[in-house]
C-alpha cells in the first residue's frame, strides 16, 4: 500500500473515531440528562411524600382536637341533661305541692264561706239582741283562732316534700 492509502486509511479511522467519540459525547449528555432527571424526580418524590406526611400530620392533630372538643361537648351535655332533670324533678314537686295547696285553699274557702254564712244568721240575731262578740272582719282574717285551729290539722308543704324526696312518713 502507498502512504496516500494509508493517509486515507487513517484519515477514515478517524472520521470514525471522530464519529465515534461523538456518539460517545452525545451518550455522555444523554446519561447526564439522565442522571439529572432522575435525581430530579426522586426529590419531586421527597418532597410530595414530606407534604403527604405533613397533611396527614395535620389531620391527626385536627382528629385529636375534635375528640377532645366533641368530649367536652358531650361532658356539657350531661351536665346539661342532669340538671334539666333535677329542675323537671322539683317542678313536679311544686306542681304536686301547688294541687295540694289549691285543694288546702279551696277547702279553706269552703269554710269560710260555711262559717260566714252561719254566723251571718248568728251575728244577725245577736246584733238584733245586742249582744254581738265578734266583728265580721275578725272572721276574715287568716291569723285568727277560727284559721289557726283548721290549719294545725291540714298537713304541711314538708310532708310532701319529704314523699317526693322519698323520705317516709313518720
């Protein structure tokens, strides 16, 4: 062989070379875009699963205040409850203590009116002879001996209270 072929030779080993060691350059940059892109998203997928964690951080501490919040709730409830049933319990004793009272009342009145309508004739005869020892107005009021001597025997509030409280009669 000449030396012109072994130039050509040469000169096409290293058109090859030369196209080879771009190849390997372009390798290179591709294998570092790579490389890159790959690094760049492991740390995209750090970052969502830090921000996954953080939400779920978030709820949990959201679930325990709700918890806490909700038992406070529900403890104010049964307070609440309790104390509407005390009040329902001692309103059905002042309604059963009213009813007795009324009847106390009315039956008072029935007396009155009873008494009234007796010494009405009695003071009428008496004042006709003169003779007449009480005033119509003593016979009105709740503090005289005719009344104090009717309400000694009519029980009192405290044995109805004793009942409802479930206390015994002695």
């Amino acid at each position: 062989m000449d030396s012109s072929s072994t130039g050509a030779a040469s000169s096409g080993s290293s058109a090859l070379h030369n196209s080879g060691s771009e190849g390997h350059d372009l390798q290179h940059v591709m294998d570092t875009r790579k490389r890159k892109r790959m690094l760049s998203n492991r740390e995209s997928a750090r970052r969502s699963r830090q921000r996954k964690q953080k939400h779920l951080d978030d709820l949990m501490a959201q679930v325990r205040q709700l918890t806490t919040e909700n038992h406070q709730i529900l403890t104010s409830m049964n307070m609440t409850s309790q104390v509407y049933l005390n009040i329902e319990a001692e309103n059905s004793i002042l309604r059963a203590q009213m009813a007795e009272l009324g009847q106390r009342l009315e039956s008072l009145n029935e007396i009155v009116n009873y008494l009234n309508s007796s010494t009405n004739g009695l003071f009428e005869t008496q004042q006709d002879h003169g003779t007449q020892t009480h005033d119509d107005d003593s016979l009105m009021q709740p503090w005289s001996s005719i009344y104090l001597n009717h309400a000694a025997i009519m029980p009192s509030a405290d044995v109805f209270i004793g009942r409802a409280h479930g206390q015994k009669e002695m």
